[in-house]
C-alpha cells in the first residue's frame, strides 16, 4: 500500500431518516415497512438531478458514519453463527461504504423524497445512481446462508450486535 | 465542508478483467457476453470470504480510477442528448465509485471468479457485498430517459464519450 492508493471520498449531501439510532432500523430496505425519509443534496450539485424523476428507484451510495472497526467474522442478525463479512451486509467494513435500494417518490429542488429506508439519519450522502433491472437485476440467484433465515427477513429489526 | 468530512478509501483488492482500455468495454454487466475475470483480494482479508461461495451473485463496489472530473450534465453512450450525471451511471462522478452485479463462479483462496463484467483491468475493490434479492430487487420498477434505448443494452459497448 503506498500513499497514492488511498482515495478521499466526501459527501453530496445528507440523508435524513426516523432512524435515530441504529436499535430499532430495519435491517436492509426491501424488509422495511415502508419508512420515507429525504435525501438533502448539496445544492451545488442540483444540475446533476435532471432526469431523474423518471426512475421509480435509486441506488443511495453513502458512508457508513457510525461503523465500528471492521470484523472479518460477524454473526449477524439473521443467523446465530459466524460468517466471513463479505458474505454479510455488516456497516463495519474495511471501507464502510453501504447501498440501498430506494423509491424515489419526488424531487424539489435540492430535495429528493424517498421510501423503503433501512439508513441512520444523517448518514452522509457520497453517491446517487439510478436503478436499471437491465444492469441490476441478474436471473436465477442463490443467497448461502441467508436461504434459511430469509423468511425471518420481513420486519425484521436491527439491534446492536451488528455494528 | 470541514476537514472531518473527508473520509478515506483504500483499495482491499484488484479486479482483473479482459478490458485493458475503456474503449470496447460492454456498458454494464447485463449488457455482457459472458465476459470473465477474477478479483484478486489482499490476503488479509481472506478470512472474511468465509460463506460467500453460497452467493451465486456479488456486488462489487470500486473506485473509477481513470475516471475524469464530473460533469453534472452528461451525454450517454445510450442516447444523444444530456441528462443529469445522477440520472446515468457513467463513471465521472463527484464520488466516483461504481457498483456491478457479477456472477461468482468460485473461489480459490484470494482469487474470486466472477463472470459478466463490465469493469477495466486493474480497477481498485473497495467492497465485496453479497447480492440479495429481498434487499436489492425492487418489484415494478421504471427507468426513465432508458426506457426508449433498453433495446439498445444488450451488446453496447463502450466508446470514449462517457469517461
């Protein structure tokens, strides 16, 4: 590792949720309960929005702000045995980087109305993409350890072992 | 902006890939012909790869290294005419981090197989998260300024005017 092969990230904007504290979040946005909350982009960046209303769905790249250090074996939520992180959606990771998946239900001005949220409030914003089954969406999938949870998935709540 | 809101990245590995310049690449992992390559992760981080060859899909998370400065309006490979850098995926962004959905095919020590890729030789990994349909698949979904050029996707490749 030399100096050069570390890169600066920096936020676009906040985003703001009911979740105030990580107890209590859904765990991941398709087993919310529908939770809205908004997106406050920087508004230098405003231009940057036009045309994306026309997408029903984003994809929120942020920051993981209040990730612990990174373990490489977690027992998550779902499971009560140990598995490697990068099998795991876990914040604290060697580069606490998170995606969600959102509906995007508006946008005026620097201000972007969202539902389906499973993210702290005021996490800090790096990246908005927009969701394309195309690119997105692979065909037959299989999901490891989580087939066996993945009917607890729904509702399901986070605490704080998974930090 | 305050210095404490700069976070930093480090790469935890390198993506090989048969696409040694952004000349040609396919546009995004759909829109492939089964192209293969191998994420080679630091061998540190070999203990979190623990479980992950259940996962029959990865999102990768990296850092657009050859990325130029962002514009905020963009014309994309899929149409002629400017769109809002948020409403597209091309790689000059504020943050330039890129997310694709590849196909695992195996893993062998630190060396990830993955097929449908769309990303350049030597692109710097940030993260390795497993993809799962109850987290990342919306259901109805539309696609904006895309819908007119889907047909366009599958076979697309890339030229210089969206770096």
């Amino acid at each position: 590792m030399t100096p050069e092969d570390i890169f600066s990230v920096r936020p676009i904007g906040i985003i703001h949720s009911p979740f105030k504290e990580k107890e209590g979040m859904p765990i991941q946005p398709g087993s919310d309960q529908g939770q809205r909350g908004q997106v406050v982009l920087d508004r230098e960046f405003v231009p940057g929005l036009q045309d994306l209303e026309g997408f029903s769905h984003l994809i929120l790249v942020y920051y993981f702000h209040q990730a612990k250090s990174p373990q490489l074996l977690v027992k998550p939520f779902l499971d009560d045995v140990k598995h490697g992180l990068f099998a795991t959606r876990a914040p604290s990771r060697p580069n606490p980087i998170g995606i969600s998946v959102v509906r995007l239900l508006g946008i005026h001005k620097n201000i972007l109305e969202i539902e389906n949220l499973d993210i702290l409030d005021g996490t800090p914003l790096l990246d908005i993409k927009p969701y394309v089954p195309d690119f997105d969406r692979p065909g037959e999938v299989r999901i490891g350890w989580l087939e066996e949870s993945r009917e607890d998935i729904p509702g399901k709540l986070s605490d704080d072992s998974f930090s």
